[in-house]
C-alpha cells in the first residue's frame, strides 16, 4: 500500500519554496519536492492554497535553474 503525502493546506510546498529562496542550490531539489508534494494533494483536495504551492514551486524551478546557469557560466 502506497503513502501519500497529504497536505490540506498546502503548508508544505508554500514551506519548501521559502526555503528553495534562502538555500540556493538546494532549493531545485525543494521546489522540485514542492511540485511533487502539491500534486499529490491536489489529486485528494484543489484549493486556492495548494494551487498557489503549484505555481510557486514551479517559478521556484524556473529561478533555480536561471541561477545554476548564471553560476556556472560566471567567469569569477
């Protein structure tokens, strides 16, 4: 039997992209568990506040991967 992650309010991606700001290169490993833990709830329970998880950690992914690249491709 399968666990699933639940999350009724969404507590736990809107947390996890706090935390993939302050903590740079972790922070795509903790957007990319953000999306993965909002889709799970979404599947039990749609709200605004897991929605709002959704779209935040993937604009987490996005910034991630701007700042990766713009740290790899500085010439420092």
């Amino acid at each position: 039997m399968e666990t699933i992650v639940s999350s009724r309010n969404g507590s736990i991606p809107s947390t996890l992209v706090i935390l993939s700001i302050i903590l740079p290169f972790i922070g795509l490993i903790l957007s990319v568990v953000g999306i993965i833990v909002s889709r799970k709830s979404w599947k039990e329970e749609a709200n605004g506040f897991i929605a709002s998880g959704l779209i935040c950690s993937i604009v987490g992914v996005v910034v991630q991967l701007f700042v990766s690249f713009y740290f790899l491709t500085s010439n420092s």
